[in-house]
C-alpha cells in the first residue's frame, strides 16, 4: 500500500513536472487597441444633376458632432497563442475581432465575431503556414509603410479600401517566410468574400442574404462555391535595409466570377455591370532618418476590375468610352517628426479612375500627437477630402434604359457594396462636394 502510494505520488510529480515544462514552452497574449475620439465631420452639397443616384444619399449637405471610434487606429480585442513543439516547430492562433467604443456594440467585418483575424498557425525551420480568416498580403505593405496606423482618418490606405478583399479573406492560406531583411508571403482562398451579387444595401427585409446582395467581403460572402468564384491568390515581399529604409511591393487578384454589382435599393435589384476580375498592385517605401526620427512614407497602387455587361447586354457605349474594365491610381505620402512627447505630420493622397467615370478624390491630413507614454496618447486629425464626379456614365441593368452614374472612387464605390466603411471612419463624402472632419481623441494599447 504504502509503495502503491509512493509511486502515485512519483508520477504525479512526474506528471506535474512535465505540465510545468509545457507551460514553460507555451505562451498566451490578450493584447487590444482602445481608440475613440470626439468629432465633427461636414460634408457640402454634392452634385448628382444628370445621373440616377439618390440626392439624399450623396448630395444633401450635413454636419454631424459626435463620438467616434477607430479615427487615428482601428480599435481591437486580440488573443494569441503560440506552443514551443521543438527541432524549429511551433503551433500558434490568433483571434482578432473589433468593436465600437462609443456604444460597445461589435463593429466592422460585416458582424463577425473574430471578424479581423482567426487561424491557426505551423512554424518550421522553413517558414510558417497559416490558415483561416486572415489579413491580405496588399495590406501588410500598406500597413508596414505608413506614417500612421490605418485608422480611418489615414489616408495611406486609401488604395486598400478600393476592394475590400485587399484588406482581409476568408478561407486564406497563407506562406510566410524570413530571411534576414527579406520577408515574403504568398496566400490562396478558395473563396475569399464574393456573394452571388454585390451591393451596398445588404439588406431588404432585414437580413442579410445574399439574394439582396452584399458587400464584397460580407458575411456570407465566403461561403465556397463549385465556380471560381472569390478565388483569390496574393503576394508580398519586403525587404528592409539597416539605415533605416523599407521597401514593399504586393500584388492581388480576385475572380468575382461574373457577379452582378448594382443596387437593392426598392423591391428588387438593378444590376449595372458585371465583375469579371480584379488585380492590382502596390509599390511602397518607408524611410526613417536615423537619430532623428522623422518618417517619410510614399504608396503608388493601381487596380483594374474588368467588367462584362450585365444581362440581356452585348455592348456598354458610354459617349466613346467602354466599360470593359474600370481601373483605380492612387498615389499618397506621409511625414511624421517627434519633438519630445509631441509628434507632428501630415499626409495626403490622390485616388481616381483613370478611365470608367474619371472621376477623383484628393485629400489632405494633419496629424497632431502627444504621448503620455509607449501606450497612450491623446491626438488631434484635421482633414478634407475633395471629390471631383468627373463625366457621367451610362451603365446597363438588362433594360432598356441605362442607369447613368458619376463621382471620384470613394464616394461611387462606397455606394456600389466595394467599401466596408465609408471614409472618415464612416462619415464619408459626397459626389462633387467636399467633406472635412476635425477629431480629438484618445488612443491606449494594451
């Protein structure tokens, strides 16, 4: 009896010896952003004369004050998780989801829970494997270069938002690798967002179906099909040199498979065009001049969506021009330079099409920091944005009568189920107006 129970207590030992060691190997992080700040965003009357979209939506003139989240940085609530395997190996997961601070509500990701981020991970001696919800290679290279922190006050990641599968995918997996100041990704989704149709008003009885249509990215986008369609592939690769210079480049590609892009505004769903594939490209660069800390920043991303006409149509003429595609040029810069505990900067940005509507939006941000210390700040944005509608476009529902649009990228595409969140963290801006926000905020990381 009395060696039955030595040896039970020897293996208990035994036992809680080797629990210490995995603990040991094994780690987990709760991290998270905090970021809210008091607002004011006007926007002018806009000019939608001559074409079919609703005054109320992009042209009555308004001034809203309020409490606003996610302005200089996105607000998130993050665990991670990583376990030594040994020999090189380790396992790991991440789950990212985001909320509002001004109510408490869940927010952005079309309502998902873990809507950021949720894989799980395989570290090896070459390289990591990566699968489930992730972010996009194009976003690593907008986010490593710029001045700021992709809040919606940033204006270096205007080309992101261009097709919100440059921002985050379902079904991603994902190959990172490492090699000394070279680092690499390469991704593929099955179906990384693409719904049946795609339109700005998800919803027509209250839920979100994808008979109504959705956002690209929206919650049920991602479903897998037997087409192509939401096949996406991805690629990044940077490489930073040790004077204190960043280079970046990423590529993507998306196949919407032929889906309509319209409006469910009404009874049903008008159908302006057709989305046949996406690609675009971004070239970036980050430089921070050694002892002094000042950040100088620059992105050049260009996008092509090439189109089809949408049903009973052979041909889309449009006064000589042809919807066969509809291509996107950004081009923004940035400056930030500490003085003490006080940052200052600014960034501004040109994105327009180059054919479709030709339309643009130019805009400019001052930036204002002072930190209390690594994890809180309190900060100031100033900023407008000028859209320009440029010419009026006749697209065709599969009637007999066009449906004639205009307006820059940012105000058109938000209407046309590209965006997630309008500019200006949602406050967004009208065709052929301007719109301007002042913020004041307080940021904390944990």
């Amino acid at each position: 009896m009395q060696k039955t129970l030595i040896t039970k207590a020897a293996l208990l030992a035994i036992a809680s010896l080797a629990t210490g060691a995995a603990t040991a190997q094994s780690s987990l992080t709760i991290y998270g952003n905090l970021d809210v700040a008091y607002t004011n965003v006007s926007k002018k009357e806009g000019d939608v004369s001559g074409t079919a979209l609703p005054a109320a939506s992009f042209a009555t003139p308004s001034t809203v004050n309020g409490i606003t989240s996610s302005v200089s940085s996105v607000n998130a609530l993050g665990f991670k998780g990583t376990e030594d395997l040994g020999g090189g190996y380790k396992g790991g997961f991440i789950l990212e989801g985001q909320f509002q601070l001004d109510t408490g509500a869940q927010s952005g990701q079309d309502g998902r829970m873990w809507g950021r981020q949720a894989f799980v991970s395989l570290t090896t001696p070459v390289g990591e494997l990566r699968l489930g919800r992730q972010y996009a290679p194009m976003f690593y290279s907008f986010a490593g270069t710029t001045v700021e922190a992709l809040g919606g006050a940033d204006l270096q990641g205007v080309g992101l938002v261009l097709n919100n599968l440059q921002v985050r995918q379902d079904n991603q997996v994902s190959y990172w690798l490492k090699l000394g100041g070279f680092s690499g990704v390469l991704s593929y989704s099955p179906n990384a967002g693409v719904a049946d149709r795609i339109s700005s008003n998800r919803t027509i009885t209250g839920t979100v179906t994808t008979g109504s249509g959705q956002i690209i990215g929206g919650q049920t986008a991602g479903a897998e099909t037997t087409d192509d369609r939401g096949k996406t592939f991805g690629l990044l690769a940077n490489y930073s040199f040790p004077f204190g210079l960043l280079l970046s480049g990423a590529f993507n590609w998306n196949d919407f498979g032929g889906v309509p892009v319209g409006s469910s505004t009404g009874p049903g769903y008008v159908n302006f065009f057709n989305a046949e594939k996406y690609r675009s490209w971004v070239l970036a660069a980050k430089y921070t001049i050694p002892d002094v800390g000042t950040v100088i920043s620059a992105q050049w991303h260009q996008g092509k969506l090439d189109t089809s006409a949408a049903a009973a149509q052979t041909a889309l003429p449009v006064a000589g021009r042809d919807l066969g595609d509809i291509k996107t040029r950004t081009f923004s810069l940035g400056v930030k330079h500490p003085i003490g505990n006080f940052s200052i900067g600014a960034q501004f940005s040109r994105t327009e099409f180059t054919n479709f509507t030709e339309g643009k939006d130019t805009a400019f941000m001052l930036i204002g920091d002072y930190n209390f210390s690594k994890r809180t700040k309190l900060y100031l944005r100033a900023g407008q944005m000028k859209d320009d509608r440029g010419n009026v476009v006749a697209t065709h529902p599969g009637t007999v009568t066009a449906v004639p649009i205009a307006g820059g990228p940012f105000p058109l595409l938000t209407g046309l189920g590209s965006l997630e969140t309008p500019f200006f963290s949602g406050g967004g801006a009208h065709i052929d107006s301007r719109a301007t926000v002042v913020a004041i905020g307080i940021r904390h990381t944990f």
